[in-house]
C-alpha cells in the first residue's frame, strides 16, 4: 500500500538521519 511505502521511506530517512548523528561521535 501507499502508507506502508510511506512508512517504510520515513524509517530509512530516521536511519540515515541517525547514522550522520552518530558518524561524528
């Protein structure tokens, strides 16, 4: 479905977003 799409886009999006968070430390 659509939503499960959009979920799973926004999951890799938190992913990405955590590993440049944590790339410095």
């Amino acid at each position: 479905t659509r939503y499960d799409k959009l979920q799973r886009n926004y999951a890799s999006m938190i992913a990405l977003a955590c590993a440049i968070m944590w790339l410095p430390m």
